[in-house]
C-alpha cells in the first residue's frame, strides 16, 4: 500500500515552454557540466495575486492501495505510455504543486534556472477536508513496463541569458517581489518530506540490531542510524558506503537516469568495540594470492573450480592456478571446506602482511616520524601560544599512537621552531642540553643534523623536557614578526627523507608567510572577484611552488597537519594546498585567545596525535568487467589515472570514487568493487588493507532509484561541485546541481512513477529528501560569493569538504537541532531532532544545534527557570552571560545529563566544536540562524519550500 501526500491546486497561465533553441544538453559526464537555464515566465506579480485571490487550494493526504474507488478529484494526464512486463515502482511520495513552468520569478532577477520563484505561498483550507477517494492511477501498476527512454539531449533549453545574479533560489539580495493583494497561508511545512522523520524511521526499523553484510547489494541502515555491523562477505558500511547500491545494467541507461554512480571509501574507518577489527592473514614470503590477469586481490568473489586446483577471478574471469600451499578441497555447494577459517574468502574485509616487493626500493620500512615545527614570530609568543602548545607537548609525547600488542610507540620524535629563519633542535638522549641549529638560508633548506633530531621520546624524555621548557623563555624578547612556510615543509620532507622513513609535521602558524622566501605570499583577497569568472581563482593556489612542494612530501611519504590561528586572511587556498595533497588535516581558530580557545584547540590536537592513521600509501580500486573508477574526490594526489596516493590517510579520511561503463553489466553477476590500500604502520610493518562490496545491476530503472542512498549522493555531488569551482564559475555550478536534481527525478517520473497530473511532484521513496539536502548543498558558503563572507573561510570549508566520509557530511550539510528542553533525565537516549527551521524553536525551548563544526546552545526568552539554575547557575534568563565559552561544572542531574549528550555529539565528529551561547533576540542570534538550512538564508538562500517548488518547475518543463 502506497501512502502519498498531494496538494491540489489550480493551475495559473503560464508562457508557453521554450522553444527548440538551446543547445542539447551535454551527455552524462564527471565534470560537471554547464546548464543551459530555462527563461522564466515574466507575469506581473499583481496579476499573480488576483488569480490567486480567486481560488481555494486545498492539502488533504491520501492512501492508495488495492480495491480502492477512483477519486474523481485527480486527473490522470501523464506522458509516459505503460505496455509490458515491469517490475512494481517503488514507494513513491507526491505532491501536487502549481506546474514548475508557471511560477514567476522576481522582477529584479532574470537569469538561472532556480531564480527565486515568486510562489503564491500555497493556502490551505481552513477546517480539515473529509475523506477523499484514492486516485486509482496511483496504485502499483504490476507487469507494465516505463514509456519511451527519457533521454538528456531532448531536453529543450532557451538561450543563455546575460545577467550577474546569482541563479539559485533566492541568492540575491533582497528575496522575492511582494505580491499585492491579501496575504497568503504558507504551504505547510509539515507536509513536504522530512529529514528529520526520514532519519528517525530508520531508527525505529533498523536502530540497535545486527546489520549482516551477506547479501550483494543490499541498501545498508543510513548513517544516523546506530547498529552493530558484522561482516559476512562484503566490506561494512563504515568503510564504504554507495550512491546506488544497483548499477544500471548500460551506460545508456546511466546517462537516462543521470544518477551519478559512485562510492565513498573510508578504509580506515573507526569500527565500535563491540564489533569485530579486521584480521590480519599472513602467507610469509609467498605474500597475498593474486589474480595473474587484473592483479586483483584473493577474496570472497573467486570461484573455485576443479576439485579446487584452480580459482577463476570475480572480476576479470581468468582462471588461475592455486598455489600448492593454498590447496584445499571443495565441499558438496563447491565452496572451500576451510571458506569460514580464511578471512580472505568469508569477510569483505581483512588485511594482509605485504612483503619486501610492495615496500619502497625493497626495504622493509622504518616506523614513522612526527616532527613538531612551531612558529615562534612575536604573536605567536605573545599570546601565549606557544608556551600552551610545549607545555601540552610534556603530556601529549606519552600518548603517540602504538600497536595494540606493544608496550611503547615506535614513533620517533623531532623539533623545529621557525620565524624567519629555521632552528633545529638535536635532542640526543646523551647530551645533558638541547643544542640548537640555526638555517637562515632559506632559499635552498638543508637538514642540519641527522643524530639526535629524530629520537624516540621515552629515552630522550628529560632533555625534550628542558627543550620544550626552555623553548618559551628563549623567543620571549623577540620582536620578529614576519614568517616563511613553505621552506618550514621543505625542512620537514628532508629530515624524513634523510632518515629513509614516512612521517607526519605537525606546523603550529599563525600569519601570511611574507618573509623573503620560496612560497612567499601576498593579500590577494579582492571582493571584487566574487560573481565573476574570476572568482575561481581565490581558491586556486597563488603560487606554484606549493603543487610541486606537494608532490615531492607525497613522494617522500611526508604528511602536513596544519593548525592555523589566523586575526586576519592567510590565504588558506595557498597553504592549505600541501595539507589537502598530503591526506593531512587543516584545523583554523579565528582570533585564537589562549583562555577561550585552548580547550578546543587541544583536544583537537589530541586526537589528531592519537588516531588511527596508515602512512606512504597507495590506493587502488578495481572493478569487474563492463565499468571501471574513472574520477577520484579527497585529501589525495593522482600521479596516473589509477593510483591514489596520499601520504597518510587517516580515520576520518575518505575518499569518493565516480565509476563509468564501459560496457554492459550483467544481472546474475552484478558488479564488484575491491578497494586495496598498501601503507605503513605505526610499528613500521607494510600492509595491505582490503575492502569489497558487490552491487547488483538491473535494466529496470525503478530498481536503481529504490537503491539510492540520499546521503552518499549529497557527498558526492558536494565534492564533485567543490572540485568543478576550481575550473568554473559559480553560478555554472550551481546551475548544473539544480539541473542535475531535476533530471534525476524528472526520469524517475517519466520512467518508474505512476500516471498522474503533471502538477504533481513526485519523488522516488530513497530520495524524498535529496532536494532538501541539495538545497542545503546551494546554499553552504563555498558556493555562495557574497562580500560578507570571508574567503578563507570558503577555501577551509571546501578544503574540509572534500575529505569528509558521508556521516560527516550529513551532519555538516544539515545539522542536528536538539530540543534540551525536553531531556528525559531517567534513561540516557539523546532527544529527537527536531527540522533546521526557526518555526521549530520556540520562546520556551533551548536547542543544541551541531553540524560536525559549530555548536551551539540557543536559549528562547522564556526558558524556564530551573533549566537555566541547572546549567548556568544563576536565577534568569537575563542574568545568563554569552561570553560564556564553557558552561560552569555543576553537580546536579541536568548539568550532568547536557554534558553527557555533548561528550556522545563529540566523540562521533573529527573536530572539536566550540561550544557558542546564544540568546534568543540578541545579536548573535545571526550567526546561529545561518544554520536553520529550510530557511531562507540571510546570504539570499532560498528556503526549502522555495527550492521544491524551483525544482518541481524544472522537471515540468523537462516533461514538457
């Protein structure tokens, strides 16, 4: 039984549809294309409003299901014939709006195909309506096949227009022209889909149970949902999650259905206690069972045949003999009789012991190095950053990150402060002080010790000590304030690479590098870029000494962390460059204030220094017959087509994979993935870390968008987006991300959905909330040029972005707004979310609000006194501070209950979030606002609403 939702409404005189004109749109591809938008329909507002006056529009939800009676109120228009064998539509939800091509845009913006439509707001009847018939088109057509294949050259598009507005809902100052006559009810915002309600059935049908990964292509619980996940074949949804979990069996199919396919591979995701780490196989000196032909790796997928002497590859078919040692016998079904006792043949994912033929010039490697460079210029010793960063050090050298059986790290440690010259520290465990080497010739950086920079900390534990004691005292009187980078990278590379190991700097900075220097930068943040072709450039590096310094560190497996405490622009494009290329982490703290800022930045520290990281690696995706990886988003550098390197890749670290078609796929074998990293681990062993999945394929287009996964969707068109404003201009992008969720469901309804009035919207079940969630995409400041925010913020977001595995990016595109208010203190479950929109808040309320960066408390004007006495303690709202950073420690059951949800928040995110009070009505109520993402945005965003019914009006005119 389908349960659909519609809003009838009468339908306004539009223009008729652009004629044949435009240029055909451009086939499916990677890079994102440009859009060619549609002209808008020019009625005056006036007359908008007196049309309306004249009508009733009514909301009322129907439930269609068998052996109901037609509804006479429905017409059954659709354009698509039915004939033939077809597989049922999935569950569908509708929505009647006014047809897409009749909503008018504001008079002041004419270009784009999104322009923020003057939508009547819809009215809703007051009084509930009676029950209504189901419309009997709505009911599962069994055994009829989708019309005619929609495909993307027939859309008709008008010619580009000229114009500098920006082209999606709303991004314009100002927002939409009023319209005359009396006041319109809002559409109701209860009734359009919900993230919220979306997140929350998950929980109920799939939270808390075991998730088994026995079955090919599968649709895993979403990424909000808690489950312990076993691994029975294919690789857990941690390590990757797909846009689809069933390929289109054609490329033709793939370009009708323009859903892009892809997987976001996380392969060295945190796994929770309570399930399983991976296994370790170990063939000695024989090292992993290969495919002789693709090389692919031994694995659940290969077939054994003959009594057992031979295997044939699941990906390229060949047939390849099984080494001697590897012999086993094959039981009564043809599986190995040992199948369950070898990872490699019954989980998704294991790890091998590599031999000396995977490890650079074939020497077993070295453990890594972390080498500390701290930025001693006057600033920096002024503020007390550097006394906080040494003192933290004492304590922090204790906690490197070790193998579970050892007893201490095998990490070695060094030390380098820098201003505009270079100071090497040797703290050999023999010396009874720290000698001191200075390298002012920064054109041409060379290391000046070899023994004793890089120790190890529990030997050389006392002199460290006295260095990172004396260190402080020893720049106190400086008054040098200029600063180099790029040479302070360099110095880095050279002591690993002298010491023939991989490794991570960690670089403490503060300021624009504009000391005579390679890498030397200058202020080239200029507003007046923004909403040009030009504005690509603010994200694209300055220089190019930075893109081969990147190169050579990921060559020579050296990892930058950057921890950035900018007052003022850095151009976070330029030196964040290294960081991004080297699979390192960027972390900012904007006007950085010891007593207010250190417990975040510490704690970030902390974790940075402790987790889970695989070091001088190398990725390698490899696919069965008929599609292969053809594009690569992440912290990573591409010397080929195939091979991703990154110098370290951490738990946090994914990267997002785009497949092609190459030829067709088969239903009964389906198409199987195998992701391989070689790294180095923390001990120094070379490794090899495998993941599989196997997805299904189908040529019924209905059974792709069933598969979908609206979360991975999101993180692969933010990234792909992300990486296409380095070449294109904004408004381009933008376009082609409205245009691109128009086609998607455009096909769907044309191909998989039940006949209906084209003024109905209707979206498949998987992705009902793929335009709120684009929407929220739109409107995220990396695709907004507006004056007001700062471009290096843009360049951090997008530099974040393009890393984050698909939990992050779900939290960090539509963030998580908890009512405090209504905390349960008997039982630990954290409250409901509640929807991103200020009509959810209420004066009474408090709202956690938290998007993976941002956290914050918002208190209503009549919070009630006893929740404010039990975390501020003080009487009133009105005696609340805001400069407050931190809540006061308090013992009593609310304080203890709000702290435990913020520790859960936390520990589920990479970066530490700073904690930000904010009282209803008072200034900075407009920072928290930006984060209520089905609003209209203060930078001109158009609310979800808005954005719908622009999308319902591009896939009618897609239909048309």
């Amino acid at each position: 039984m389908t349960c659909s939702l519609f809003f009838v409404s009468a339908k306004f005189q539009g223009p008729p549809p652009p004629s044949n004109t435009g240029p055909s749109y451009p086939p499916y591809s990677h890079q994102l294309q440009p859009a060619y938008p549609n002209t808008a329909s020019t009625a005056p507002a006036a007359q908008l409003a007196n049309q309306l006056n004249s009508m009733q529009i009514n909301s009322y939800v129907s439930c269609s299901g068998p052996g109901t009676t037609p509804s006479p109120r429905m017409s059954s228009g659709h354009p698509a014939s039915f004939q033939g064998p077809q597989s049922p539509p999935p569950t569908q939800q509708q929505m009647a709006l006014p047809p897409g091509s009749q909503i008018p845009p504001p008079g002041n913006n004419i270009n784009g195909p999104c322009a923020q439509p003057s939508l009547p707001p819809m009215a809703r009847q007051d009084g509930t309506p009676g029950p209504v018939p189901p419309n009997p088109n709505l009911q599962q057509l069994s055994g009829q096949p989708p019309g005619p294949g929609y495909h993307p050259q027939q859309a008709n598009y008008g010619p580009q227009m000229a114009g500098s507005q920006l082209s999606y809902p709303g991004a314009f100052p100002g927002g939409p022209a009023q319209l005359s006559g009396p006041q319109q009810k809002k559409l109701d915002p209860d009734s359009i889909p919900s993230p919220i309600q979306v997140i929350e059935n998950d929980k109920a049908s799939r939270g808390g149970q075991v998730y088994a990964t026995n079955t090919r292509g599968q649709v895993p619980p979403l990424v909000t949902t808690d489950c312990v996940i076993q691994d029975q074949g294919h690789a857990s949804p941690r390590y990757i999650r797909c846009t689809t979990y069933c390929f289109p069996s054609s490329s033709d199919m793939a370009k009708q259905a323009r859903v892009p396919l892809a997987a976001v591979i996380q392969p060295f995701a945190t796994v929770l206690p309570n399930e399983t780490p991976l296994y370790v196989v170990n063939h000695g000196e024989t090292g992993p069972i290969r495919c002789n032909r693709c090389k692919a790796y031994m694995c659940p997928f290969m077939q054994f045949i003959e009594g057992g002497r031979r295997y044939q590859c699941g990906f390229c078919s060949c047939i390849n003999d099984v080494p001697p040692f590897f012999f086993q016998h094959l039981d009564h079904i043809g599986r190995r009789i040992d199948h369950y006792e070898r990872p490699e043949l019954s989980l998704g994912s294991y790890e091998y012991v590599a031999t000396l033929d995977y490890c650079r010039n074939n020497k077993p490697p070295k453990p890594p190095a972390y080498i500390f460079m701290i930025d001693v210029s006057y600033r920096n010793i002024n503020s007390g950053l550097v006394k906080l960063i040494c003192d933290e050090l004492k304590t922090l050298l204790d906690k490197l990150p070790r193998e579970e059986q050892e007893e201490a790290s095998a990490i070695r440690v060094g030390f380098v402060t820098y201003n505009k010259v270079l100071h090497f520290f040797n703290v050999k465990s023999s010396l009874a002080q720290p000698q001191m080497m200075v390298v002012s010739d920064v054109g041409e950086v060379f290391v000046p010790l070899l023994d004793g920079f890089l120790v190890n900390f529990q030997e050389s534990r006392s002199i460290i000590n006295n260095l990172l004691d004396q260190i402080p005292e020893m720049f106190a009187e400086t008054n040098e304030s200029e600063t180099i980078f790029a040479p302070v990278i360099q110095a880095g590379m050279e002591a690993l690479k002298a010491a023939e190991c991989a490794g991570k700097l960690f670089i403490f900075h503060s300021s624009l590098p504009t000391a005579e220097a390679p890498g030397k930068l200058r202020n080239r943040d200029d507003k007046k870029l923004l909403n040009t072709d030009k504005e690509k450039t603010l994200f694209q590096p300055q220089v190019n000494f930075y893109e081969a310094l990147a190169r050579d560190c990921v060559a020579n497996g050296c990892c930058v962390d950057l921890f950035l405490f900018p007052n003022q622009y850095v151009d976070v494009a330029s030196m964040g460059l290294v960081t991004m290329y080297t699979g390192g982490t960027l972390y900012k703290y904007n006007n950085f204030q010891v007593d207010a800022d250190s417990p975040q930045f510490l704690s970030d520290l902390r974790r940075d220094i402790e987790k889970k990281t695989g070091f001088d690696a190398i990725m390698r995706v490899r696919t069965s017959t008929g599609f292969r990886a053809t594009d690569f988003f992440g912290a990573i550098y591409m010397n080929n087509t195939t091979d991703v390197e990154m110098a370290a890749i951490d738990c946090d670290k994914a990267v997002t994979v785009e497949f092609k078609h190459d030829d067709k796929l088969s239903e009964d074998n389906g198409a199987l993935i195998q992701c391989a990293v070689l790294y180095t681990s923390i001990s120094g062993q070379r490794r090899l870390r495998v993941h599989n999945i196997g997805l299904n394929c189908s040529s019924q287009l209905a059974d792709i968008y069933k598969s979908c996964e609206t979360d991975a969707l999101i993180n692969f068109f933010a990234k792909s987006a992300f990486k296409a404003i380095l070449s294109q201009p904004l408004k381009v992008v933008r376009e082609i991300l409205v245009n691109q969720t128009a086609h998607m469901l455009a096909c769907y309804r044309k191909n998989c959905a039940s006949p209906s009035a084209v003024s109905q919207l209707i979206l498949p079940d998987a992705m009902k909330v793929l335009p709120v969630y684009m929407n929220c995409l739109l409107k995220s400041c990396v695709l907004v040029g507006r004056p007001e925010i700062p471009t290096d913020e843009r360049a951090f977001h997008r530099q974040l972005v393009t890393s984050m595995g698909v939990a992050d990016t779900q939290v960090f595109f539509y963030p998580q707004l908890l009512p405090i208010h209504s905390l349960d203190l008997k039982n630990d479950a954290v409250p409901a979310a509640v929807r991103c929109s200020e009509e959810r808040l209420s004066e009474g309320g408090a709202f956690l609000l938290a998007n993976g960066l941002s956290l914050f408390l918002w208190l209503g004007v009549s919070t009630p006194p006893e929740l404010i006495q039990g975390l501020f303690n003080v009487p009133s709202f009105a005696h609340i501070s805001t400069e407050a950073m931190s809540l006061p420690d308090l013992d009593n059951p609310f304080a203890k209950k709000f702290k435990s949800i913020l520790k859960h928040i936390q520990s589920q995110r990479p970066y530490t979030m700073k904690l930000m009070i904010v009282k209803q009505r008072e200034q900075p109520e407009m920072l928290f606002r930006q984060f209520l993402v089905e609003d209209k945005s203060i930078y001109g965003g158009a609310s979800y609403v808005d954005f719908l019914c622009c999308v319902h009006k591009e896939i009618c005119q897609l239909l048309s």
